[in-house]
C-alpha cells in the first residue's frame, strides 16, 4: 500500500465507485445491442484490476505509478466524459425520437454515478501526479500546539463535544516551520486521517463513556501533545404518556388501578451509554428502566394549581409539569322529576328543553373519585347558583328563556375536560279552546292531543282557536308555533278561522296545530250548516199546530182522474248556508209505509207519495240539530152525515189571456179551428158532442197569466147530496200550488162563503176570486192541481174535489202587433201565444225575472242534443226536428209565403226549416214581451261572387287543404248527392257531430240562405242559431266564422255530371241587420248578409 495516505485515500474512492458505474452499463437496456458497452466494461475492468494490484502492494514503484497514471488521464477520464455527454443528450430527446434507447431518467441516474466516478478518478490522477514529483530535501521542525474545532474546551486539555449523527472534531497540528516537509514527519495516535497529515479527526455520531474520553495525540521530534475528548449524549425532551398537554401542563385523569404517567427523556443517541448521563429530578423511579424514565402514579389527585415537577437535567434540562385531576364523566341535568334528556348534543356541548314551572333545575358534574377533594377542582361558569355541595348548582325554573335565544349556558372544566348544558326554560302546553263570538265551543270528541269541534256556519263570523301557556303571556305565546288552516289573531296564542267556508261532508275540517318543545295540541274543527227549517211547502196544508201539516191522498183509488203520476208531497229542509255542501249533511228518518217517503232531486228534499192514508213523521237531523215535520194524509171526501157533498163542474178563468191553438183540431166549431184561441172555461166533463170537442184539452183547455199578477176564478159547483139543513155561510177554499225550484212552492187561493140549501138548487156558485199575485218570475205548471175544500160546523176542512190545469206565466205581457195573417182575423192588437211555443218558452225560461235571464233561458231550449226533447210539440208530443225537406213554398212558423195561415213548422212530422225555427225563437221573445228580436237572412255575398249560389254550413271537411288565395274557387265536387262525391272530387262532405241540427244528427250540409235572431234593445246585442242550438254570438263575426266553410257555384259540365267549385273568401265587410220577423211591427226589407273566411 503506498504510504502516501492521500493517495490511499483517493484508490479506495476510486474502487468504491467503479463497480456502481459498471453496473450501470450493464443494466442498460440497449447493452446488447451496443458492443461498444462491452468494450468499456472491459477497460473500467482492467483499470479496476491495476487500482486492486497497487492498493495491496508493499511498495509502489514510480514506473507502476506513472502506468497507473497514463491509463487514468488518457484512457478512462475520456470513456467518462463520452458516457455523461450521451446520457446529457438522451434526457433531451423527446418522447417520440427513436434514438432514445434508455429513459430519461435513467441517463440522469447513471450521470450522478459517473460524475462521482469522473471526480474520483480526477483526484486520483492529481495525487499519481503529486507523487512522480521529485521528493523535496528534509526539513526540521518543531510541534508547537494542538487545535480542536467543533468541541468546547472543559481545562487542561479536556474537550466535550454534542452527539451529532453527522459532524466531527477536527484537531490541527500546528507546527514550525508550516511546510509540507514537517507536515509528513509528523506521527499520529488515535483519531482518523484528515485532509492533510497535519489533521485528525473524532466522529461525534458515537459517545464517549463519562469516564473514558476519547484521546488523541501527536509527535514531532521529541515533542508529543495530548487531547482527550468527552462525546456526550443530546437531551433532545421529554415524552409524556397518559396525560394530554394543556399550556404548558400535562393533564392526566384520575384512575384507581390505571397505568400511571410515564415521562420518558428523549436522547440522541437512544441507548443505556446515553442514558446514564441524565440527572433526574422528581417522580418515582422505574425499576426496570432506571436511567430514561420517570413515572408519576394516577391513583392520587395533585392539588388544584400545584402540579407534580419531573425534570431531567444535561445540555439543557428539561421539565414537565403534571396535574392528576378527577375524572369528569357527566354533566346531569335533572328536576324533581327526574333526569332532563337533551333534545341534541354536539361534542360536549348538550341542549335542554325544560318545561317553565316551580322547582329548581339542578345541574350535577360526576366525576371519578366522587369526593370532596374530586370537586375541588370543577371550574364553574354561567348562570347557575351555588348549593351546599360543590359539584351541584341550580336556575330557577320559572325564569322563561326569551324566544329565540339559546337560554342558560352552564359550563364545567376539569383539567383538559370540558362539558356545557344549555338550558332554554319553555312555556308548558296547557289547553286548546275552540270559541266563536257567542260561546266556547265543547269537543264532540278527543283522542290523545287531538280534540274534534263542530261549528255551525255563519257568513260573517269567525272561529277562534286559543291556546293556554304556562305561564300565559306574551313572552310564553312567542313559542308557539302554529301550523295547518287559519290566519294570525290579534294576540299570538290566536288562530282565526272563516266560519263561512263550509267544510265538505266526510271530510275532517280545518286542522290547527300548536307546538310548543316538542308538545302539541291539534283541533279539528268542521264548519258545518245549521238546520233552519223543515217545512211541506208543496201539497202540505199548515194545520196552525207548530211543524203539524196535512195533505190528501190523492190516488189509489184516483178518484179525482188526475192524469198525472201520483202526487207527492215534497218535504224541504232548509240550511244555512243553503246550498248542495250544506244538504249533504242531512240525515232523513221517517216512519212512512214502505217506499212511501222517497229521495228528492236534491239531498235536501224527501217526497211523500200520496196514495195512502196514514201519518207519516219525518226527521232532519244535522249533527247535533234535529228538527221533525208531521204530515197527516187523510182521506178525501170524509163527508159529515147531515153535511152536503160537492163536486166542481166548471171553471171560469179570468185576468191574462186565453192560449193561441196551434193545429188543427178538427172541431166544428169554428171558434175552436187552427189558429184561433183556446176556451176560459174549464169544464170536468164534456159540455158538447165529440165533434165539437174532439180532445179533452178543448173543454179544459191551457190558460197563461203574466207573472206578479192575480188569477181569477168562479166555479159552479155541484152539489151531489143536500145537508140535512141550510148550510148558510159555509167557507169554500181552492189552493193551487205552483212549484219551483229547490223544493219549495208559490201557493195561491181563494175563498168565498156559499149558502147550499137543503132544498131547491142543485149548484153551488162560487163568485169570481182573484188570487194573490203570481210570484215575480217564469213559471210553467202543467198540470197544477188546484185542492177544493169545505169546512161545515168549524171542523177540519175536507177535500172535495180537486181540478187540473195547465198554467203558464209569462215574463211580461207579450208583444200586441197590428191585425195580419199570423193573428186572430177578428181581433186587432190581440197577442199570438201559440200552445207549442208557450209551453216550451215557458219550460225552459221558468224561475227567471228578467229579460235577459229569460231570453238565455228561453233559448236554452234548442241547446242541441239528439233527442232534443225540449222542442215537442204539445198536442201530440212529436219532436220538432231541423229540419225535414218539403217541396214547395218556404216554410214559415204559421204561414205561407203568400201570408195564408197554414201550419207550415207544425206539419205532422214537425220538420221545419232555419226560417220557422227562427220566427219560432222570435215568437217565444214576443210572447213574454221581450221586444228588439230581428230576423237575419243569410245568403251568398254577391259583392263577393256573384256566381255563388249556396254556402256550406259548420262541419265541412275538405278532403284537400283549401289554397292560400282566399278569394279563389279550389275545389270541386260531384253533384251525384253522394258523401265525399266521386270522380276526382277533392271538396270532401260535412263530418256532423252528435246534435248537429235539431232533432236531426244529420242536416243538409249547404244551402241558399239560413235565418238567425238578433236580440237587441235589452242591453244586449247577441245572435241565436236556433236551428242548429249553437251557443249564442256576441257578434256576427262570430257566428260567420263558427257556422260557414265556403262558397259554392255551378261550373262546366263533365261527363260524370254537374260539378261544383267552392270559394274560399277574404275578411267579409259588415252589412246591416235584415228585417223581423212578420209579428214584429219594425219591418225592415229583407237583405243578404256575407259570409265569412273559409276554414
């Protein structure tokens, strides 16, 4: 080995690093495909091979040295710089150069380890060089002191240095004179070869043993100089277990048999050596770890603020300081009644909800010990108050938390351990109350926390829902939350609810809920209707005895020859509200015959069939309300033993006016003929021969009165057995009962006082009565069944006869018009109230008292439906139909063209055409005295095409889409009277829909003309179609849009037939209105009306 030993030193650097980088190369994963890999391997081998050789050999030639030296600097220093400049330019490649044969970040590996090699081998080369130079002649010298850097000077030659994983103590020679020559004679103990040969070196990453320091010394001549250098261990801390740091304290909790606190010295280095250095302070010895570690036992509290001190002491020392507190295990919140449950808790943070009331709330902390000297340490915050007992404070609790607060704060510390209760004190749920502005209202049910109320409706009052709170004031009310129907009251423990909002039947109601902490109370309250009478207002005769009537059995034996079905009296309950809602609550009882007393129209309705005597009782009953009716069916005729006994004859009718007849009766009597007016005398049997009455309606014939007016009457009557005596002054009195809607009825009568002789006359005359007025509206009764009754001696009043008629009552007298064809030849400005008419208009405008009401309603009558069996005629019941084609003259309502009366609408299948149909619209007007009904005729715009010859009505369907020129003819169509026609027709046919025309699904689909009603002059301007009952018009426009499709016009002829083409038109211009009908006396001329844009 050569004895240079920076040459040694740089061969060993050399011969570590040649094996790393020839692994490289060889790793590489292109080394096969490269020889020249090979090759350098070879020659860092060889190289290896003579470093090995020189490394181990007792001396070292100059001529191996100047080899060794030539082969470093000519031969490997250029195969390095060749590898590191081929790796620096394949870590510049990109991604995809094919050149790239190893990864980037392998040639930067690889360049680390061959720079380190380059360096080596450089120092090599410069220590070979240093040694071929010629040796310098001997120097003299002298040794004059040793420096030591990187440890502290203890005296006397002494040195202490810190452990260091990393770092030494370098000691220098200093000598004289300060050449290289002396440098090499100088002779080293102890220590580790430095820089030069005047250093030596100590690593600090071992220790030194207290008592046995490291020594290094050096000679020079006969001088020798001595060092000793202590290591010593680093106290890096202290590590303490089973406790948590808090500040600058360590905290551990109480514990009977727990693992006490172990306080451990961290030391660099960590072994016995390092450890015997400490001096400790404090705690108890561990006897297994003597020298590292301090412990402090659990089982015994330090007193509050006077913690137990462990230190370890060296370079520096070290403390900690450690409480042992109590365990805190709970904070309890509890009351008389026991422990509070927290509504939540988050960490140790626990909410409470505790009702408001008397008492203390007692918040308890447990700890572990439980003792005195375990309470001593509990720190106390809030608002809580002190007790006899250190771990237990109390609030108040009845001090209500403001709402919307958080309420009380309590918060306990114990060392590192914190709890907090947070108390809101609420108002307690006490009671719900139900009360309108008269009285509370009782619960007709409850289960559990909720209560069922009924409460009877009233429009303008209100249902107030109270809560009672303890305690009961506004702080208390702020809590309460409501929530289901009702408004805010004036105060916050109010709910407001309507009382006019009927709560449907079966149904629970409105529904409020108050809550208060999880406790609530809910009402559910039905507004339901208040039963307010039960009456017999339709064949039920008052008997003066509170809710007592009477009526007759009428039928079964039919004794009077009522053609009717059998009369039944209609029992009404009357609600409040009156309406379907309120009706459905009711709940009927009787005790009638079987199949006696029947369901009416309506819920509030029940009828009793008259075909029995008995006593039939009724009952209404509306949750708690009930009311009874009687109704006492007596026999008719129920005559006295020396009593008279009566039967009417005949019936003289007086005030309104007589009915038009309106087809041809057959009768010889020429008053009696078509067109003329029916008799005002009623007659119970046949006064004539069956040729001048061939049907019974022409001796009890119709008769009409305008509404808000008498009917007059006088009777001959009579009498079939003669009283025993005189019957002077005897009361008489006929009832007629006009019903109406909803059950109830209009009664009128008369009365008169008649002497009826034992002897002589046969008859009775009762002189002519007037009723009270007619109600003030439309009434039809066909028939009205008018009740005779007697009364001999003050008793009961006994039915004798009953007569039946057919009533109607106008809106206004009708309309006189001056003498022509359509009216009574021998009468001028008489009215024209044609039987079929009357009775219809009648029908359909009944309950209406005004002229607008009564002409929507009286139109209301060709609103479309097949059968429409609202249009009948009256003689015979056939159906009035649009319309059915009839050769000749046009057809009017009851005239020709030529104005000859003739029954053109009333032909005897009832066929008529938009003409009759219209004047038959027009007369219904007339005859309740609505004025301002016109006649429209409809016909093709010759100012639009004055080829066009019909127009198509409504439900056309083109079966190609019309052009977008909209004055252009675009479709033709087969005149062979076919659906759809044939040939290559592209026109198409009307698609009617059920109720197209009256009576009639299928009416012709184009015409020449077409007849409207116009009705003005009573505030409104609308247009009716009655022959097709389409819904009213406000304007023409309206109509002409809704009801026409197109125009039509002959065009060439083609072998197949006559063909057609049809215009679809621009925007029509608005002509005037076309005259009235003939009764009218504003005549205008008839004009032609336009049509509108196609659709």
């Amino acid at each position: 080995m050569p004895s240079n030993p920076r040459l040694n030193q740089s061969i060993k650097q050399t011969l570590e690093r040649l094996p790393v980088v020839i692994n490289d190369i060889e790793a590489r994963p292109d080394f096969n495909d490269n020889t020249a890999f090979a090759t350098d391997i070879g020659l860092l081998n060889d190289f290896k091979q003579a470093l090995l050789i020189v490394s181990i050999a007792p001396s070292l030639p100059m001529s191996v040295m100047a080899e060794l030296q030539s082969s470093a600097e000519f031969t490997v220093l250029p195969l390095l710089e060749h590898l590191i400049i081929a790796n620096v330019a394949i870590t510049k490649m990109g991604q995809l150069n094919t050149n790239r044969s190893i990864p980037p970040s392998m040639a930067t590996q690889h360049n680390v380890n061959l720079l380190a090699l380059q360096n080596a081998v450089q120092t090599l080369v410069a220590c070979l060089t240093a040694a071929l130079m010629p040796p310098p002649p001997p120097v003299e010298g002298r040794l004059l002191r040793l420096e030591v850097s990187g440890a502290d000077e203890t005296g006397d030659g002494q040195y202490a240095a810190e452990y260091a994983q990393v770092g030494v103590v370098t000691i220098r020679a200093v000598v004289e004179p300060s050449v290289p020559g002396v440098f090499e004679s100088l002779i080293w103990e102890g220590g580790e070869a430095g820089y030069a040969n005047d250093y030596r070196l100590l690593p600090r990453d071992r220790i030194s043993r207290p008592d046995q320091p490291m020594t290094v010394a050096a000679w020079l001549g006969n001088t020798r100089l001595r060092i000793a250098v202590t290591v010593r261990p680093l106290l890096g801390g202290l590590d303490v277990s089973n406790s948590v740091k808090i500040g600058d304290r360590w905290i551990a909790h109480y514990a009977a048999d727990g693992q006490p606190i172990v306080v451990r010295a961290a030391m660099m280095p960590d072994n016995t050596d390092a450890y015997r250095y400490l001096s400790w302070e404090g705690g108890c010895v561990d006897f297994d770890h003597p020298y590292d570690r301090r412990l402090v036992p659990r089982n015994a509290m330090t007193p509050p603020g006077k913690p137990v001190s462990v230190a370890a002491r060296l370079n520096p020392t070290y403390e900690a300081k450690i409480e042992v507190v109590p365990r805190f295990t709970a904070l309890i919140v509890s009351t008389e009644s026991g422990i509070v449950t927290p509504m939540s808790t988050t960490g140790n943070t626990s909410h409470y909800t505790i009702p408001y009331g008397n008492g203390a709330i007692s918040i308890s902390a447990v700890t572990e010990p439980v003792s005195e000297e375990a309470w001593s340490h509990l720190v106390w915050t809030g608002n809580a108050a002190a007790t006899g007992q250190a771990n237990i404070k109390t609030l108040a609790r009845n001090a209500l938390s403001p709402f919307g607060q958080a309420g009380y704060t309590i918060t306990v510390t114990v060392g590192d351990t914190t709890r907090t209760a947070v108390i809101q004190i609420t108002p307690t749920l006490v009671s719900m109350q139900v009360s309108t502005v008269d009285r509370i209202i009782d619960a007709i049910m409850a289960a559990g926390n909720v209560s069922d109320y009924s409460v009877s409706y009233a429009l303008k009052q209100n249902v107030t829902v109270t809560v009672t709170t303890a305690p009961d004031d506004k702080a208390a009310w702020a809590y309460i939350a409501w929530t289901g129907d009702g408004t805010h009251g004036s105060q916050a423990n109010r709910r407001i609810l309507a009382r006019n909002v009927l709560t449907p039947f079966g149904q629970a109601g409105y529904s409020v809920k108050a809550a208060v902490s999880g406790t609530a109370l809910v009402a559910r309250i039905k507004v339901t209707p208040t039963l307010n009478a039960l009456t017999i207002p339709v064949y039920g005769f008052e008997t003066g005895v509170a809710q007592q009537w009477y009526s007759y059995r009428l039928t079964n034996p039919n004794v009077f020859d009522i053609s009717a079905p059998i009369p039944k009296a209609v029992v009404r309950a009357e609600t409040v509200p009156d309406t379907a809602a309120a009706w459905a609550y009711i709940a009927w009882a009787d005790n009638g015959n079987p199949n006696q007393v029947e369901a009416g129209v309506e819920a509030r309705l029940r009828t009793v069939r008259l075909d029995a005597a008995n006593t039939v009782n009724l009952s209404a009953t509306v949750g708690g309300q009930q009311l009874r009716a009687q109704l006492d069916i007596r026999a008719p005729r129920q005559w006295r033993n020396d009593g008279p006994q009566l039967a009417v004859d005949n019936i003289t009718f007086s005030g309104g006016r007589a009915v038009t007849i309106d087809y041809v009766t057959g009768s010889t009597l020429a008053r009696l003929g078509y067109c003329k007016h029916f008799p005002r005398v009623w007659h119970r049997a046949n006064p004539g021969t069956v040729q001048e009455y061939p049907q019974p309606v022409l001796y009890q014939p119709p008769q009409t009165y305008t509404r808000n007016t008498p009917i007059g009457i006088a009777a001959k009557i009579n009498v079939t057995r003669r009283p025993k005596i005189d019957a002077d002054n005897t009361p008489i009195r006929a009832s007629a009962y006009f019903r109406r809607s909803g059950g109830r009825a209009s009664r009128l009568g008369w009365r008169q006082e008649v002497s009826i002789p034992a002897v002589g006359n046969a008859t009775v005359i009762f002189p002519v009565s007037n009723s009270a007025n007619l109600p003030d509206v439309i009434l039809h009764e066909d028939p009205l069944l008018i009740f005779w009754e007697l009364n001999t001696g003050g008793q009961n009043w006994t039915l004798f006869d009953v007569t039946e008629h057919g009533i109607y009552v106008t809106l206004e007298d009708p309309i006189t018009t001056a003498q022509n064809a359509l009216n009574d030849p021998d009468a001028a400005k008489t009215a024209y109230t044609l039987w079929t008419v009357l009775d219809i208009s009648c029908a359909a405008g009944k309950e209406t008292a005004d002229a607008v009401g009564a002409a929507f309603g009286i139109y209301s009558a060709f609103h479309p439906e097949n059968p429409n069996i609202k249009l009948k005629r009256k003689h015979d019941g056939v159906l009035l139909a649009y319309w059915h084609p009839r050769l000749g003259a046009a057809q009017h309502l009851t005239v020709t063209a030529v104005g000859a009366v003739a029954p053109q609408l009333l032909i005897a299948d009832g066929g008529g055409s938009s003409l009759s149909f219209a004047q038959m619209l027009m007369s219904m007007f007339g005859i309740h005295g609505i004025d301002g009904a016109g006649l429209i005729q409809v016909k093709p715009n010759p100012g639009l095409s004055a080829e066009a010859v019909r127009f198509l009505m409504r439900n056309w369907t083109f079966n190609a889409p019309p052009y977008a020129n909209g004055t252009a003819y675009t479709h033709f169509m087969n005149n062979d009277g076919k659906a759809g026609g044939s040939g290559g027709s592209n026109a198409g046919w009307a698609t009617w829909s059920p109720g197209a025309g009256q009576n009639s699904p299928t009416p012709p689909p184009a015409f020449q003309n077409h007849f409207l009603v116009r009705l003005q002059q009573i505030g409104i301007d609308i247009f009716f179609d009655p022959s097709y009952g389409s819904a009213p018009f406000a304007n023409w426009l309206s109509w002409v849009s809704e009801s026409i499709t197109g125009l039509e016009r002959p065009s060439i002829l083609k072998p197949t037939g006559q063909w057609y083409r049809f215009l679809e038109t621009s925007a029509p211009v608005k002509l005037p209105n076309a005259g009235f009908v003939k009764q009218n006396p504003y005549q205008l001329p008839v004009i032609f009306a336009e049509r509108a844009a196609g659709a």
